[in-house]
C-alpha cells in the first residue's frame, strides 16, 4: 500500500492500493535524529586548513539544503507538535566515557563514520533552532539505530506510541536504520522527505525508494500537516 507516488520501488510500481496517512495525535511522537552542530553546520573557514577547507567546500550543496530546508521544516513541524502537546524525542550521537571506548565499532574506525562526540562537547548539541524544551526526551546513542543502542523501544511502549514520525540526518545512515528498526518492532513509520537528507540528492532519493512503502511511509512537510489537520 502507497500513500502518495513519490519514490516508488520496483517493488510497488504495480501496487494501485492506495491508503490515508493515520496518525492518533495521542499514540504518535516525533523522533528527530542527530540535528547537532557537528552535521548540520559548518566549521568557520578559519578553523580548517586547506584540505578540510576543501572538503567542506564539498559537502556544501548539503549544507545549503540543511539551511534552506530541512531545518526550516523540522522548525515548522517541532512546533506544530508542541502546540498540539504531542510528544517531541530526540536522538543524537554521543558517547559516555571521556575515552570514547564505549562507542560502536564502526564509529572507532577510520573514515566517515568515525566520530567522537562526548558529553559537554559544543559539537554534539542539538541545533540551537531545535533546542529541545523541558519534558521533551533526549536520547543518546553510539549507534546508528536509536533503537538498538537506547531505550528508545521501550520509551515509547510505555507511552503507548504506535506511529512515529522521523526526521534528522543522515537520511541513508542513522535515520534509516531507525526507520527498519522501528518497522521491525511493529511501529507505523513516516519519514518526513524535507526534513532529512543524505550528503547528496542522488543519495537521498535511492534511500527514500529503498525505504518507502516497506519501512515506512515517505511523505512531505505539507502532508503531514494536512494529516494532523483531519486527526485533531
């Protein structure tokens, strides 16, 4: 079942049944993922020396996008949740000990994915456009998954979540292995497709077909309001 024809698969390209976009105010929640300073903003030029200067020269189509779009609209749809009084969660990346030996394999390693984001670090803060608000919740992680590596399962279970509405970065990284894991634990999943990205459009839309219609329901800013419009 689709809910609109956006980012259709191989898989569903013949699937004509089409269903609503249900979200119950009360049993759904918002889960932003790793909105920190350290992916979605840039280093001041200043700082960096000619080689990361250049790589951040780079990543700046990306950027432009965080800037233009996907913070605007996580800033438009955190505040449409806080004015309906709808739970707001948080995710980021952050490890525990001052070492970092408590994070993931794969983010020790050299490359990309090697990060080091302790407690306190300026860098690992939620964008000052997101702060999260007294009650809303903050979950830290050394995974990709917020699932797998908080108590994020069991948070919303005991809220009685059943739907969960996803943004954040990176679209074919941590927001997607938390949209399979929220799939596989039997939550209804919508993925906000301008309020994420990947480091390149190309990326973004291969991800977005990958994951629409089997693990979640890929839908837009626009829609998504006019869903919690019918529901309230």
């Amino acid at each position: 079942m689709r809910v609109n024809d956006r980012h259709v698969s191989f898989y569903y390209q013949d699937d004509k049944e089409y269903g609503e976009i249900n979200i119950e105010p009360h049993k759904t929640a918002l889960l932003i993922i790793d909105m920190q300073n350290f992916f979605a903003k840039r280093t001041p030029s200043e700082q960096l020396d000619a080689a990361a200067l250049k790589e951040q020269t780079r990543w700046e189509p990306f950027y432009q996008t965080v800037d233009d779009v996907v913070i605007p609209n996580n800033q438009r749809i955190l505040t449409h949740f806080r004015k309906m009084n709808m739970e707001v969660i948080f995710a980021r990346i952050t490890c525990l000990k001052e070492s970092g030996r408590d994070r993931s394999l794969v983010q020790k390693e050299s490359g990309f994915n090697n990060l080091y984001l302790p407690i306190g670090d300026k860098q690992g803060e939620i964008i000052d456009e997101l702060t999260p608000q007294k009650d809303e919740i903050v979950v830290m992680k050394t995974t990709d998954s917020a699932l797998t590596g908080t108590n994020l399962r069991l948070i919303l279970r005991n809220m009685e979540i059943d739907t969960v509405i996803v943004t954040g970065l990176f679209t074919d990284q941590c927001v997607s292995c938390s949209v399979r894991s929220l799939a596989d634990e039997s939550f209804r999943v919508y993925l906000v497709e301008d309020a994420c990205m990947a480091a390149t459009q190309e990326i973004q839309n291969h991800e977005l077909e990958i994951l629409n219609n089997i693990y979640c329901h890929v839908i837009n800013t626009e829609e998504l309001f006019e869903a919690l419009e019918k529901a309230n």
